[in-house]
C-alpha cells in the first residue's frame, strides 16, 4: 500500500507541472491579455528571475537552461528570417535536452563557464553561417526527413530532435520518477508550443515564460545530493567514493595514496599537528589535474583519486605533479619544552614536513571491478612505500613497473 501511494505521489509529478501549458495557451488566445505590456514582459521577468534563482542556489543547469531560451527568444525578435528560426527551432531541443541531462554543477564555475561558451559559439555559429551563406542553411534545415506533412510550422528535422529529447526524458522519469525529468519533458513541450507559434506568427510569450518556470519548479524540487564529508579533510568519504564507482566509465585510472610514516608523525608530533598535516596534504591533492576527483578512505589514512577516462600514464604524469608540491609543504608546530628544575616551561617553533607515496592502476578487459582495480593501486601502493617512500608505483598486470624514483616524474 505504502509503495502505491509512493508511486501515485511520483506519478503526480509527472502530472502537475503540465497545468502551466493550458494556462499559456489560453492567455495567448485571449486578444486583450496576449497584447499587453505585462505578458510581453513575462518572458523576460521569468529569465532574469530564473537566473538569480539559480545562481544564489548554486543550481547551474537551471541557470543555463534559462539561457538557452533567453537566447533563443531574443533571436526570434531580433532576426525574424526564416533562417535563424530554423536553426533555433533545432538548436533549443538539444539544449534544452543536454542541460537537463548534465550532472549538477555551479553557473559560477569554469564548468559553468565552459557550457556557457559552447552555447554562445553556436549563437556566433549561426550568425556567422546566415551571413555567409543563408540560403544553403535554409535549404539544409528545412529538407524533409519523410514526405509527410505534419501541420506544424517547425521543420521536421527540429521536430525530431523534440521527439528524441522527449522521449529520453520521459524514459527517465518512468526509471526514476524524479522532478527533474518530468519538468524537462514538460519545458521541451512548452519550448516546442512556443517555436510553432512563433512560426505560424502568433505570440509565443506565454509558452517562453512557461518553459523557464517549468525549468525552475523541477530544479527547484529536484532534491540536493547529499555529501559525506570527512570532518578533517574536507573531503568525500568512503559512500561517496562507493556510489561514484558505480558509474565510472570503462576507461579510468585509480590512484591510492597514503602519506609517508604517518603514524610515526602521529605518535611523535601527537593528533592535532597530524590532523593539520592531513588536511594540508588533502588540500594539496585536491589540485591535481587531469580532472581527478579526491577521496578519503580514513582507513589507514589512504586517498583515492578517479581519473576518469585517463590512462594510467596521464594519471601518473599528474600525480607526480601533486607528489612534488606536497614535498614542498611544511607546517610550523609549537612543541612543549620538557620540564627541568630551575627552568621555566616553554615552547619550541619547529616545521615538519611530509611526503605521499602513490600506486595507480587501471581496468583491464577481464577486470572491470573497481574495487579490485583499487586492490591493485593499493599493492602498488606498497610497492612504492616498500621501495623507499616518496614515489610512484604503477601497476601493470600480470606484472607491475618498477616504483618511480622521488626525483622522476613518472
């Protein structure tokens, strides 16, 4: 009973969102509402809302997503060739589709950054291509996939790529029944019920504003991922390395990484000075390149780091990197005096230092567990340590390289 009432409540989200679309489609229906200053505003009230919205809640899909139709929007207005509504009318649904299809990230970000600027490349694009050569853009857009005639105003190869997004995201919803889904399904029917209006010649405000709404509801409801992090760190902890291993890609490279003598330094040095260490070195590793992702296994004080799609050579080549920065970092402690008659209690200022020593592995054909690729970073790991500390071992099986020597950069 429990796990249908669940379902009907997920079932609903499907659902709800879809009362934004009669509402666009009877305001622009009505001649008084359609042509007035406030409905001719709400498109562009929505987009600047939207996008506060997700820029204060870090939520860079919706902020890029918001965008897509601004710009899509302000082409239509500005150009109103049959051109650029064909290229818009195919560009949106695959925008659209690909920003809600994207893991979370922050507008604010070089991620962000980057999709922003794939975006505004196609808007130069298309500029570009209508002003060299618009007829064989036209002609090229406009070329009929089967000689039906589907009654609409956008070509069929736009609709198409509205037919594909839809159907990817409605499968999504039915696997998952999150609201993200289901609102990005809604947001391509209410872009697609803009774009034919707008082709046919009628007013296509309603339907923009109702996309960004519906954009930001499913965001908004989408709930957030919640991080363990380690305390000392700051680092993702054991679950999150275990739920990211379920979805690394065939081609990757895991590096195990433990820091030289560690208990040692505990032992002498006493846990808060060990504890600074350890977060200064997790800081450290959290700059290496190659798009490595830093975890915190807290087990034996060991760092794992997901190279996704690299091979162990580039892992190598960037752990070595991280290997020579941690060699430089110091820590300045305060150690106690011993006591001794006559002499008053005092303290000493002295730096230590650290090093990290690293194993890296990667898939094989016949080995796909991750956690037996870990298994092996982590014999390789003990190569390294067993082999004088401070370097890299990368395994290769059956057999494994030799460690690499502290002043190699593997």
């Amino acid at each position: 009973m429990a796990r249908l009432e669940e379902d009907i409540i997920k079932s609903a989200g499907l659902i709800a969102p879809a009362l934004l679309l009669p509402i666009a489609a009877v305001a622009s229906l009505i001649p008084g509402l359609r042509d007035s200053l406030a409905v001719h505003a709400a498109p562009l009230l929505v987009f600047v809302g939207v996008a506060l919205l997700g820029i204060v809640t870090g939520r860079g899909r919706l902020l890029l997503g918001v965008m897509v139709l601004a710009l899509t929007m302000a082409a239509l207005i500005n150009s109103g060739s049959r051109t650029t509504f064909q290229a818009v009318a195919l560009l949106l649904p695959l925008n659209l589709g690909v920003v809600a299809w994207l893991g979370e990230t922050r507008g604010l970000s070089a991620r962000g950054a980057w999709w922003l600027g794939v975006i505004l490349l196609q808007v130069g694009l298309v500029g570009v291509l209508e002003l060299v050569s618009p007829s064989a853009l036209s002609a090229s857009l406009e070329a009929p996939i089967v000689a039906v005639d589907a009654g609409v105003s956008v070509p069929q190869l736009a609709l198409f790529a509205f037919a594909i997004m839809l159907g990817l995201h409605l499968a999504r919803f039915v696997r998952g029944r999150r609201p993200l889904h289901a609102a990005a399904a809604w947001a391509l029917v209410a872009s697609f019920l803009a774009l034919d209006t707008a082709g046919s010649g009628g007013a296509a405000d309603f339907h923009f504003a109702a996309a960004g709404m519906l954009l930001a509801l499913g965001t908004v409801l989408e709930p957030r991922t919640v991080l363990h992090l380690d305390a000392v760190t700051g680092l993702p902890a054991s679950l999150e390395f275990n739920k990211i291993v379920r979805r690394l890609p065939r081609r990757y490279a895991l590096a195990a990484v433990a820091i030289d003598e560690f208990a040692t330094f505990r032992s002498e040095e006493g846990p808060e000075v060990a504890n600074r260490m350890l977060g200064r070195i997790a800081q450290t590793l959290k700059r290496v390149g190659g798009g490595g992702r830093v975890f915190y296994l807290m087990r034996e004080n060991e760092f794992v780091v997901v190279f996704r799609r690299k091979s162990v050579d580039t892992a190598a080549h960037h752990m070595a990197m991280v290997r020579r920065e941690v060699e430089k970092t110091t820590l300045d402690v305060a150690v106690p005096q011993k006591v001794r008659p006559g002499v008053k209690p005092g303290v000493v200022v002295r730096t230590v230092a650290g090093t990290i020593s690293v194993g890296i592995a990667a898939p094989h054909s016949e080995d796909i567990d991750p956690f037996k690729v870990l298994r092996r970073a982590e014999e390789a790991l003990a190569r390294a340590r067993a082999a004088g500390m401070n370097r890299i071992a990368v395994d290769e099986s059956p057999g494994a390289r030799d460690a690499v020597p502290a002043g190699l950069s593997a």
